[in-house]
C-alpha cells in the first residue's frame, strides 16, 4: 500500500489517503495539515498501525477485461 498526500483548490492544507496497489482508497484522513511532509508522515503512522497486507492486485492501464473474468 501506499500513502500519498492531496489538497483541494478550495484549501491550502494537505490531508493524507492509503491506497492499495489495485488503485482502491483504503483510508483518508479528515484532519488537515499544514505540509505535505506532514500529511505523508501522518499516514505513514497510521499505515503502520493498521497493520494491514496488501493482496491487491497493480491494475494494468492498458484496455484489458481480464480482471473481470476472474470474478
């Protein structure tokens, strides 16, 4: 999984989201930041203490309909 940071053109603070490899939003914070270091790092704590395995898989960007057969 993975932690990025975002902010909105209506706000300057950044908040941070977890994402899985397949792309999926797994957690997203409510409280805001005055960085982008301290968004990342936030959620790289709550990351941890989620303690989670990622067994998504990466989604491939070309045109393929094979993730949907294996449903």
């Amino acid at each position: 999984m993975r932690v990025a940071a975002f902010n909105t053109s209506r706000d300057a603070d950044w908040r941070w989201r977890i994402v899985n490899y397949a792309g999926e939003t797994i957690a997203e914070s409510r409280g805001r930041f005055p960085s982008i270091g301290a968004a990342v790092a936030q959620g790289e704590k709550r990351l941890a203490a989620m303690n989670v395995i990622d067994r998504s898989e990466p989604v491939s960007w070309r045109w393929s309909t094979s993730h949907l057969r294996r449903r």
